[in-house]
C-alpha cells in the first residue's frame, strides 16, 4: 500500500515495512508469547492490505478551508490529509465528497472539531458530527439535507447533546461458512474494525469449538458478533461488555 502521509500521519506506524514483513512480525511476536504454552500449529489469516477499516476517526482543521486531520507520527501537532488508505471503500469515497458539500455550510462546518465514519458489508454508512457549539433547529434541517444527499445516517453531537437524524446504528451481515449473520452495530459501540478478517476469526473459532457441546462465558462479547454464531455450538453463554453503546 503506499500512501503520501506514511510517515507524517500517526494513523500508521510500521509504514515504512510492507504488509507482509508486519505480518511476519505479528507472527513471531505471537510464537514468542505463546511458546511456554506449546503451542505450534498456527492458522494464518491475512488482511486485505487497504481499504479494511470499516470504522475510522478525523479531527477537523479550520484553515481558509476545512480539513481532515490526524496527529503527527512524531508530536501532538495535526496532519492535515484528504483521504486514508486503510479504510473501507465507501468511507474513502464519502469523505471528500462529505467535506466539501459541509465546506459550504457554514452552519455544519461551524466549530465542527471532528468526524467519525462506521460502515459495514451491507454498504450502510452512519456518520457522527462532534461539534464545540449546541446544534439547533437550522442545524438540523441542513444536516437532514446532507443525510438525504448522500444516503446516509448522521448523528450530531455536542457536550450534552445528541441529534440522530435517521438511526444511531447500522446493520452489518457477517457470511460465516453458508449461514449470513445481521448484525446490529450502535454508534460509540465495539465493532470490529476489520469484517473480512472478523469473518475469518469466527469461522476458525466455530471450526473449533463444534464438538464443545458445554457452556460458554465471553468476555467482551461487542455486538454479539462471535457469540452467535457460536451459540450453535454450546448448551448456553452468557456474554458480557464495559461498552454500554454495544
């Protein structure tokens, strides 16, 4: 993957090592962890190399103009960057598109400070506003514009306030072997950044726990994405997370 901020933006940190040395690197560091437990036999999943992250963050620069930005590699100062290359496909084709239709309102882009994105399989994007002003009645109206035009959910935040447009969630379908899965993902919830891999995952832990038949307690159990699918696997489970929003 090459991108022109490696090595400015803090977003990526191994950028100067290509996606199959880092995951070299995952790899050893895992058998150096797990070698007191004897653990040999590992099953490799790799990732798509770009466009994977299927929830993404950015604060906003005020300059003549408006901007994305993410904290330098190197200090607290912002990066300003037009796109990112590691989120998913509808996010990097949303983003300048979103930023320019706000540019020219100055009641969205008003002391907008920043922008997070969720998307999933299904192609739903929810798109959160964080704003250091309260959101009234004009606020609404043009963000409702902004919603319609792109076919889209927003939510606008301010401190003690939250305005859901559409829905504060999207629905995400997961394949595990020939089954689909949907998912409903909250705003502010755990997701898993990476659904082709979480797909991998819940494949090889199904896989492996088919023949259990006891009960199961999941820790951290995030919008119920492995406990699911699992269930078919186990006499009961009892799920738990901190998040609340999940």
């Amino acid at each position: 993957m090459e991108c022109r901020y490696f090595g400015e933006c803090g977003s990526c940190k191994l950028f100067n090592i290509s996606y199959k040395d880092q995951f070299r690197l995952k790899i050893d560091r895992f058998k150096k962890l797990f070698k007191e437990f004897g653990v040999e036999n590992i099953e490799l999943f790799s990732s798509k190399e770009s466009h994977f992250r299927a929830r993404a963050e950015f604060r906003i620069f005020h300059d003549e103009k408006i901007f994305y930005a993410m904290h330098s590699l190197k200090d607290k100062r912002l990066i300003k960057i037009d796109d990112c290359k590691i989120v998913s496909r509808p996010i990097y084709n949303l983003m300048p598109k979103l930023l320019k239709e706000i540019e020219k309102s100055l009641i969205l882009n008003e002391k907008l400070f920043r922008v997070e994105f969720l998307t999933s399989q299904t192609n739903e994007i929810l798109v959160t506003l964080i704003y250091h002003k309260r959101l009234d009645e004009e606020w609404i109206k043009r963000a409702k514009e902004l919603q319609e035009l792109f076919s889209i959910f927003i939510i606008g935040r301010s401190r003690g306030q939250k305005e859901v447009l559409g829905r504060d969630f999207i629905i995400e379908e997961l394949k595990i072997f020939d089954r689909k899965y949907r998912l409903i993902q909250n705003e502010g919830g755990f997701t898993q950044p990476n659904p082709s891999v979480n797909q991998k995952m819940i494949e090889w832990a199904k896989e492996n726990s088919k023949e259990f038949r006891e009960d199961l307690l999941e820790l951290y159990c995030g919008s119920g994405n492995f406990t699911i699918p699992l269930s078919e696997n186990f006499n009961k489970i009892l799920a738990t997370e901190i998040s609340k929003n999940s």
